[in-house]
C-alpha cells in the first residue's frame, strides 16, 4: 500500500515527537552544519579556480564587447571576494557554534534573567545582545569588504562619515520598526493558545504586504536620495514603452547610488500605487538612452508575469511552512538541550532557564532562526533555478517590447562596469546565482 506524502510528514513527525534526544537532535546539528559548510566552501573554491582558469580569455560571444583587460579584472574582482567569503563561511559557522554549543547563548540569555527577570524586557535584551554579537564579530570583514576591496577595484564611494550614518539610521530602523514587530510576534506566540503560528504567519504576511507599500515613500528616501527624472527626451520613450505595456506607476525618479558605489542598476519598488521606477544615476551615466529603455522593458517584464505576486505568495507558503514548523519543536525539551541552551539533570531531563511559555518563546524563536539556515541551504538550487526562469521570461518580454539587441549591449555594458565575471563555474552558480550565467542569458536572447 502506497503512503500519500501527507502521512509521510505526519509519521516523521511523530517520530521525531517520540524517538529524538538531545543528544541526537546534537549530531543531527553538527551534521547539517558541517555539510552545509563544507558545502559552501566547496562551491566558493570551485567558483574560484573555474573563474581565474578562464581569466586569461575572453569567451568567444563577448569577444566584441569585452577587452581582455576587463575581463580579468572581473575575474581577479570574483576571485577576491571568494577569498573573503570563505572566511565569512567559517566566521559564519564558528559563530554558531559559539552561541549554541558553545553555551554562549545560554549565558546571555541567564545574565538577562538575572538583570530583567521574565518577561518581555528580558526578550528584547536576549535579540538585542545576540545581534549586536553577531555585528560586532561581522564587522571586520564588512569593513574591509568596504573600504578595502570595493575600493581596490574602483567601486566604493562610502566615506567613514556616510558609513556610520547608514549603521546608526540602520540601527534606528531596528529599534523603531524591529522592536515593536518582534513585540507583536513575541506576544501572539505567548497569548494565541497551540495556533499561534497560524497567527503570527497573518500578522507577519500583512507586515511584510505594508512594507512593500510604505518603504518607496518613508524607508527608501531616509538612505538615499530620489529625484524625478529630468531628462525629457528619455522621459518621453520611459512614457511610451509604459504605456504600450500598460504599466502605471507613480513616478520616475534617479536616486543618487554612485554616493556609496560605482555600481549601476534599474529596480521598481513598492505594490499597487505606490510602484515607482527608480534608476541609479550610475546607470544613466553609462547607457544609452535606447539600452536603458531595454533594460526597463525588462524589468516590466517581471510584472507582466506577475512575478512579483508570485514570489509573494511563495513567500507566503514558506513563512507558513517554517511558521508550523517551529510551532512543533518550540515545547519540545531536545531541542534545546541538543543545542546547549537549557539546562539537563543528574537523571538526564531537561529543564529551560524559565519553563514558562513566556520565559522560553522568545529563546525558541531565536534558536529556530539562528539554526534553520544549516537546513535549508542544500535547497538553494531550487530558489535559484525559479528566479533563473523568471529572468529569462522578463528577457524574452523585454525583446518583444523593444530590441533583444538593446538589451545583450545593456548587459554586456553592465557586466563590464560591475566587473560581473563572464564565466561562473557551474555548479556554484546552480546554487547562488539568481540570473543566468551571461553566455546563456545572451545566447537565449540572441537566438531566433
């Protein structure tokens, strides 16, 4: 007799509900993390060597457009930031482990009891040590990733100055909208009986839906500057192409990005009415006017196939899904004990600092967070490939609306002056990538 897939989660929770340990729940841990580390540093090495092996030659389709120079310096761009994400990988994992196994977590967490007793105040304290943790051991390298490499190929702007204005707005940011968010979660997880995952998945997708509306208008303008745009003419064809796609937004504005970069990009931003078309200056620097109309045209594309919706409703699926799944491990004793946060007697039970809901939401919250990762990033093929295929739609949309031909000196110009490397190593790219390598995405494009 066949087993439906429903009944095989239902039986794999019940016997994770009865057969796991602490001590299991440890090597199922270590396991995940070592594979997924392992993993990542594998695909970064591989990347790597495959991008500095074909440094030395342009592929043969770029070979008009690309001068080998440029070339290798996007290689040599590729191959320095690899370097410094295998020692963020292992930052990344040591980190972890520190806090978990470590038993760091478990000291802030009893500090913060010991300050603040039980209750909310203790909550915030325990994501507010954690995090600055976690910032204050990333620091390093996103300075140097900053001030040092960006800078050592010509695309860092940021000054110290404009740096710590971004760090403290940021951390204004987190404090005005994360505190009373992470409250609000905190909260319906504590007061919402055994559903409450059902609840905090509604509060959380109506955030996430009014964020998309109010980040153009409140949060965008705090970093950045936007002005509408002031070329006519180009004004005019922005115009047109909308309208022979049937695109109203709210504007069109250039937001002054070569502040912090050298990097050019297109994006629209916010949902419903509140749409807006937003060029980095950068970008109209370096493209003609024709090109960057493909390059909208493109971006239009993404909504045409409703890509946009899409991805929020997967969004949706997933944030349920992981919602229900921590609801099933947050009252079970092995998952903490197998990552060291609670405490363990002489006969082998376990016992939270605080084993009232209150006292441990907030710790399963946190640890669930911190750990989910390691799970997940074996499936990163499967973001990747529908974002791939949803690049490739808004190509093909954006040649029928303007010229393919456009587009390719578009994004030839682009990975040229991003020193985007033409050559990713395959494998590496299945997994990070959310466009397709160049060759391909030119060949799809250049294909009858």
């Amino acid at each position: 007799m066949r087993i439906k897939w429903g009944d095989r989660l239902v039986y794999a929770c019940f016997v994770a509900h009865f057969l796991m340990t602490p001590s299991l729940f440890t090597i199922i841990f270590l396991t995940a993390l070592l594979l997924s580390t392992g993993l990542r540093l594998w695909l970064n090495a591989r990347q790597m060597r495959h991008v500095l092996a074909c440094r030395a030659q342009v592929p043969v389709q770029f070979a008009p457009y690309i001068a080998a120079a440029d070339h290798a310096r996007a290689a040599d761009y590729t191959a320095a930031k690899g370097r410094l994400g295998q020692v963020e990988i292992l930052i990344e994992a040591a980190l972890l482990l520190v806090f978990t196994l470590g038993g760091l977590l478990y000291a802030i967490d009893g500090g913060a009891h010991s300050w603040l007793g039980n209750g909310y105040a203790h909550d915030l304290a325990l994501f507010a040590v954690v995090g600055l943790v976690g910032f204050a051991v990333g620091l390093p390298c996103g300075l140097y990733r900053t001030f040092r490499l960006e800078a050592a190929f010509g695309f860092n702007k940021m000054t110290p100055r404009l740096w710590l204005a971004d760090l403290l707005k940021g951390a204004a940011l987190a404090i005005v909208i994360g505190g009373p968010l992470l409250l609000a979660v905190l909260w319906l997880m504590q007061q919402m009986g055994g559903r409450w995952w059902l609840y905090v998945w509604l509060f959380w997708m109506g955030f996430n839906l009014l964020a998309l509306v109010l980040y153009p208008t409140v949060i965008a303008p705090l970093f950045n500057k936007f002005s509408p745009l002031a070329d006519a003419s180009l004004k005019r064809r922005i115009e047109a192409l909308l309208t022979r796609c049937g695109f109203a937004s709210s504007g069109l504005f250039v937001m002054d990005g070569s502040r912090r970069s050298a990097h050019g990009n297109a994006y629209f931003t916010g949902f419903g009415r509140a749409k807006r078309i937003v060029f980095f200056d950068t970008l109209l620097e370096k493209l003609a006017p024709q090109e960057i109309e493909a390059v909208l045209a493109h971006e239009l594309g993404h909504y045409h196939h409703k890509h946009v919706i899409k991805r929020i409703a997967l969004l949706a699926v997933m944030s349920f899904a992981m919602l229900w799944l921590l609801g099933q491990v947050i009252d079970q004793p092995w998952f903490y004990a197998g990552l060291n946060v609670i405490k363990v007697g002489a006969g082998g039970t376990a016992a939270l600092v605080d084993a009232s809901a209150a006292g441990h939401t907030a710790m399963g919250l946190l640890l669930f967070s911190m750990v989910l990762p390691v799970f997940l990033f074996p499936l990163s093929p499967l973001a990747s490939a529908l974002s791939r295929r949803d690049e490739y739609q808004a190509d093909a949309y954006a040649a029928k609306q303007t010229s393919a031909d456009d587009l390719v000196t578009a994004l030839v110009k682009l990975y040229r002056d991003n020193a985007a490397t033409l050559t990713p190593d395959p494998v590496y790219s299945l997994f990070h990538d959310s466009h397709p390598p160049a060759s391909q995405r030119i060949a799809h494009l250049q294909s009858p």
